[in-house]
C-alpha cells in the first residue's frame, strides 16, 4: 500500500495504490492542523478498502506528500526572528536587493505602476543584520581572516536584540566554507542542544553554492524563515502517522520534479509541491498514451496551475524563481499559477467590471454556499446558481450546497451594482473566470514559442473538467482530455515521481577561448567536482535506504557565449568531460540547444562559450502506477442517465439538460453537449457543439466540432 497525498488551499486530495487497485479521497483542508484534513481523506480511502484506518496505515510502506506549508507561512509572515551575519561593507545588499526587490513577484501591470512600488517588508530588518571582517576572494583563498571574538561579540548582541536563529552568508563561501563554519561553531558552544535557548544556524554555502551575493542570501533566508516552522509541522504530522500505526518513511514532494526524505529536504523544496507532481503525471500520461504537446490545467479551489509537456518531456525549469516577492537559487519547474479556482471572490469594480480573483475564500470559511459562514461570492457560487453544480451532491454528497445563499452574495456584491439580475451576474463571473484561464494559458505557451492550438489541453483538479471547454473555446483549442482521477490527479502523480537530488555549484570554465584560439584542457577540475557531488549522493541516498548502483545521473550544464548575459542550460550527453571528444559532444549540444532557441542567426561560435554552473542530477527511478482499462459499460450511455435539470447555456438561456453519472461511462460512450457529466468529487460541463468521448483508458476526451 501507498498513499499520496496533496494539501491544497481548499481540499486535500489522497490517492492510494496497492497490487493493481487504486482508490481516492478528498477532504477539507484544516489549515489550523494539516493532519486532521489528511486523516479525514485517510479514513474515506480506508473505507474504499473496506478496513480501518489504523490498518490502512499500518500495511502503508510509503506516504507522499505534497504540501504547502511553507507557501502558507510565508504569505502569513509566521516564521520567527532572525538574524543575518554577513560580510563587513556588503550589509545593505539585501535590502537594496538590487534595485528590483520592489517589482520581482509582481505582474506586469503592477510593475508598471511605479508610483505605488514598494518592496516587500523585509524577513530580516536592516537592524537585525550585522557584518564582520572577513574576506574570500573568487578562488577560495582566505585574504582576511575572521577573528573568533568578534564573531561571539555581535553572535551575543543578536540574541540581546531578540534573534532568534541565525543566517551566515559572506563572500565566496561556497568556494570556501571555512568562515561561515567557524561562526556556526561558536553559536553552538554558546548555545549548545542541552539549552532551551539553541538557535537553529543557517550557512549559505550548504544552501546554495552558485555564485550572486544576493541571491544566495535571501535564498538562505527564506529557507531559515520556514525551516522551524515546516519542520515542526511535518514532524507533528510524522509522530501523528505513528499514534496511528504508521511505520513507514515519509517522502516530501520537490518542486524540481523528484521527492526525498524527511531529512533530505530544505522548506524551500516544498514550494508549489503539488502542481509539479500533476504536472509529472501529465508528462507520464502524455508520453504513454502519445500526445505530442499537452498544456496541463489544474484548477483546485483556490488557484489555477499551468504547465507544458512537449514531446513527453517537461522542459522547462527555473533556475533562479521567484517566491512570493524573492528570488532564490534553485531549480524549480516552470509553472505558472493564477488566482482562479472555485473559490476565487467576485466583485464588481465601477471602472473595471466584474473581478475574480486572486483572494480566495479557501476553505473556511470557504464559498457562501458552504453554508460556513462566508459571505462572499465566489466561482462555485456561480455554478451552483446556473445550474452547472448539484447542490444535492456536491463532494459525494457530502457537503450539501445552500443555493440560496449563493444567490444572495452574488446579488449583494455583483448583480445589484451591475444592475443586472442574479443570473445574468453569475454567467459574467464565469466567463470572467474562463478568460482568466484562456488568457494565463496564452500567455505561457505562447511565451515559450508555441501556438496554442497545436496543443491539447489536460483539465484535472476538483474545478479543472467543470470550465475546461470555455477556456478551451477562448484559446480555439478543439480538444480537451480529462484524465483518470482527475480530481486527485496532482497526487496520483506523486506515485510515479522518482527520488531525486540536484547538486549544483557555480565554476567558470572557459571551454573556447577565442582571444587566444585555446581549447579547455583541465578536464581533472571539471572530474573533481563531479566527484564531489557523486559522492553526496551516494550518503544521501544511503540515508534513505538506497544502494549506489540504484542511482541514475543526468549532467547538465549552464553555458555562456562570450559575454553575454544570460546562460543556456543544456542536458549533457555525456556524464564526465574527461577527453576532447566529450568536450566536443558537449559544444555541439549547446550550439544546436542555442539554435533551437534563438535561431541559427542568433550563432556566434566564434565569440568563445564559457561553462558557469555544474548541475548534478541524482535519481533513483521508481514505475509509476498505470491506469485500469475501461470496459464498454453494459447498458450503454443510457444507463449511465440520471435525469435532467434546468441548466444555464451562454446563447440558451436556461435548460432542461441531460445529467450524466461519470462514474458510470465505459468504453465507447459518447455523450454529446450541452450535458453534464456528475462524478464523486468532479464534474464535467459538456458545452453545445462539445462531445465527451470516454476511451478504454479512462480518458475523458472532449472535442469541439468543427465550424461549418
């Protein structure tokens, strides 16, 4: 048995697999304690296995878990107060944050509105930073050395000062990590484990150990904000699976598209956890089932996530993102997260129109037909009053859903401003909402260098399959495919998600220089640091119970050309560059990555090509879980009708529509639009000139017929 799971901002999903059978679950997310919404989902998954959930979790030999705690801590301002230490003279460097602090995290229309730019309120006040005299130069070596008394001085002034854990982050320290360890020395023998009064120490250099003071730092900051928070938590949630019978290990979800222990995982690893897991399922599905450029859409309660599968592989990373309102230094997949799910709050603006988005009633109080006390109306509002959602069978049923209230946000907060009535308010809340979507989804696709119809869109989340042919018919995408467990689909693919670490660390090699007309010889230096991150993984995964021979390695390279700016990562075809046929294998993968992307014009070999950044990736490959094939159901699509119910169409009106059991369709069954199809926790909205065509892999797919 295994139980993956994803805690959204509304729901928490839970996908457990065990010799073949695979079951599902939802819940509310508890967001004053994760582990009672997980333990909730548990307990509907141990039913669908017809036992308890003590048993359930005691035959479990691995949970994976996708969360968001630290997104939630951040957006909160929970975490405690700390202190930085750094470089004599480089103080400031945080907080000028060079000159961009105030736009990064922003979108564009808010970038351009300079007058109001603000940087963001410092995780460290300038007050809390110190500096001490110290100097590495770019080759390791010590030019000033630091003098331990100092340190314990202004280390003692800190903790006067209120702080309460500490970040050390000086110069060229991941070169050489004598000065950041010497000041971790003397705050443990200051403030040893045996005292209530230990701090937790953060060094730069085992964060990151490329190169930008900058970077680097609030990089190391960030994950000290939430290393006791997350850690807490997810050590509350362990000891909680203990009481339980629990005894397996528990995996983290990363963002860089892998997982790894408890132990093996920094906060920031966390972040956006849940959509790189939807989106690697995407990648498998894609891949198995040959669709050649997928666009995935996961639309949960309270965002919408986008990615893009091209040729079964995900390909595109962030190596420097932005979290909340930082950048960092990690590698992270590309993802693009808008504030629209069915949670999302309308309102009407006198100059604007109608507003969805991005504040969310999350789960609690949650929409205002949830009966919980909200207040708002929200995109769900909107489909219960159109007819779209059953209130009578929202969740399974469930969670009943009060029309009537939902009624009474939307003409309080929408229609009576508008001027409109009820109805006409919330057709306009959702086609606010589509083109929300459609635009967002655009705007990543095309801005990676591909139209949009060309693709297919994968709809999956609780909301995903109920607004997949509007923004499907904003983009003049024709088909949509729902894949199997969409509701829960972000956390069945963490089933299939390998374990994996990235090692990187900033080393300028010039492999061309053209000055000279010389060739990069020092292939020992390149081996020796590759060596070093071998090693690493090799301890690594030895901590979590895997051999050296199960590790799989993938080499990748920043390069630069001359002196430009920016670097091109590439995935190396060979794993050592230890001769000058590899170094040559490796200049022409660059060259062709660097035409693909810029064009052959764009090519200037002549101008020397620089490496910047080695990046190590380690895995051990995991089989993910396979979809049960479909059989023709054995009345048909007929059986599957439920009845009908008035049903409100854009160029329609309302209508007496078809209703659909989506649990019932096999193997064949066509349904044609408008219908809609009600599943336990999804349901799929078939526009007019839409048919749902249900294949024997349990792809839901939906095409649009063509124009006459």
């Amino acid at each position: 048995m295994e139980i993956n799971v994803d805690i959204g901002g509304t729901f928490t999903d839970c996908f457990a697999t065990e010799n073949g059978t695979v079951a599902s679950a939802k819940a509310l997310t508890t967001h004053h304690d994760l582990s009672q919404g997980f333990m909730t989902a548990v307990g509907d998954l141990a039913q669908a296995f017809d036992t308890s959930a003590e048993d359930l979790l005691g035959r479990t030999s691995a949970i994976r878990y996708a969360t968001t705690l630290g997104t939630n801590a951040l957006i909160e301002r929970t975490g405690p107060r700390l202190g930085l230490i750094t470089t004599m003279g480089f103080e400031d460097v945080v907080p000028v944050s060079r000159c961009r602090g105030y736009g990064e995290g922003l979108s564009i229309q808010e970038n351009r509105n300079l007058a109001k730019a603000q940087r963001p309120e410092p995780l460290i006040p300038r007050d809390m930073i110190v500096g001490l005299r110290e100097r590495v130069d770019s080759a390791g070596n010590v030019v000033m050395p630091l003098d331990e008394d100092e340190v314990r001085d202004r280390v003692l002034d800190l903790v006067d000062r209120g702080v309460r854990g500490f970040v050390v982050s000086f110069l060229w320290a991941f070169k050489n990590p004598e000065h950041e360890l010497l000041v971790r020395r003397v705050i443990e023998e200051e403030f040893p484990g045996a005292y209530l009064g230990r701090f937790p120490v953060i060094l730069s250099h085992e964060v990151s150990k490329r190169s930008g003071e900058y970077v680097r730092t609030s990089t190391s900051i960030l994950d000290a904000y939430l290393h006791r928070f997350t850690g807490d938590k997810m050590s509350e949630l362990r000891d909680e699976l203990r009481g339980h019978g629990y005894t397996g290990s528990l995996l983290l979800v990363h963002n860089s598209g892998g997982m790894g222990g408890l132990a093996r995982t920094t906060p920031l690893k966390t972040i956006h956890a849940g959509p790189v897991a939807g989106l690697y399922g995407s990648r498998h599905m894609a891949d198995a089932f040959g669709y050649d450029k997928v666009v995935t859409t996961d639309m949960g309660g309270t965002s919408f996530d986008i990615g893009v599968v091209v040729k079964g592989s995900v390909r595109f990373y962030e190596f420097n993102p932005v979290i909340d309102r930082w950048l960092v230094q990690m590698p992270m997949m590309d993802l693009k997260t808008v504030g629209a799910g069915g949670g999302s709050i309308a309102s009407h603006d006198p100059y604007k129109g109608v507003q969805v988005g991005p504040r969310s009633a999350g789960s609690t109080p949650g929409p205002a037909c949830y009966a919980q006390g909200g207040t708002e109306p929200t995109t769900t509002d909107a489909n219960v009053v159109l007819g779209y959602l059953n209130p009578d069978h929202y969740h399974g049923g469930e969670l009943a859903l009060d029309v009537r209230r939902a009624e009474r946000a939307i003409e309080r907060r929408v229609a009576r401003p508008m001027g409109v009535d009820v109805v006409t308010a919330a057709a306009a809340i959702r086609q606010v909402v589509d083109n929300n979507m459609g635009d967002a989804i655009f705007k990543e696709v095309v801005l990676k260098g591909y139209d949009p119809r060309s693709f297919t869109i994968f709809s999956f989340g609780g909301g995903g399959p109920l607004h997949a042919c509007g923004y499907a018919d904003v983009l003049q995408i024709p088909r949509v495919v729902v894949p199997p467990h969409s509701p829960v689909f972000s956390a069945s693919g963490a089933a299939g998600l390998d374990l994996l670490h990235i090692y990187e660390q900033s080393e300028h090699f010039t492999l061309y220089n053209p000055l000279f007309g010389t060739v990069f010889e020092d292939f020992p230096a390149i081996d020796a640091v590759l060596d070093d991150f071998a090693r690493q993984a090799e301890a690594d995964f030895a901590d979590e119970g895997h051999d050296a021979t199960e590790i799989v390695y993938q080499l990748e390279l920043d390069l630069r050309s001359g002196g430009q700016l920016y670097v091109t990562t590439i995935k190396s075809p060979v794993l050592r560059i230890r001769d000058k046929a590899d170094l040559a294998a490796v200049l022409q993968a660059y060259f062709k990555e660097y035409a693909d992307r810029f064009g052959d014009f764009a090519l200037t070999s002549e101008v020397g090509v620089s490496i910047e950044t080695l990046r190590l990736r380690a895995s051990v490959p995991r089989a993910h879980w396979e979809p049960q094939d479909v059989p023709p159901s054995a009345g048909g699509v007929e059986a599957a009708l439920k009845g009908s119910r008035q049903v409100w169409w854009r160029g329609l009106g309302f209508t007496d529509s078809p209703i659909y059991d989506y649990d019932l369709l096999g193997d064949g069954d066509a349904v044609q639009g408008p219908a809609v199809l009600e599943g336990r926790d999804t349901t799929v909205v078939v526009e007019p000139r839409w048919t749902a065509t249900m294949n024997q892999h349990g792809f839901l797919v939906l095409d649009k017929e063509k124009s006459a």
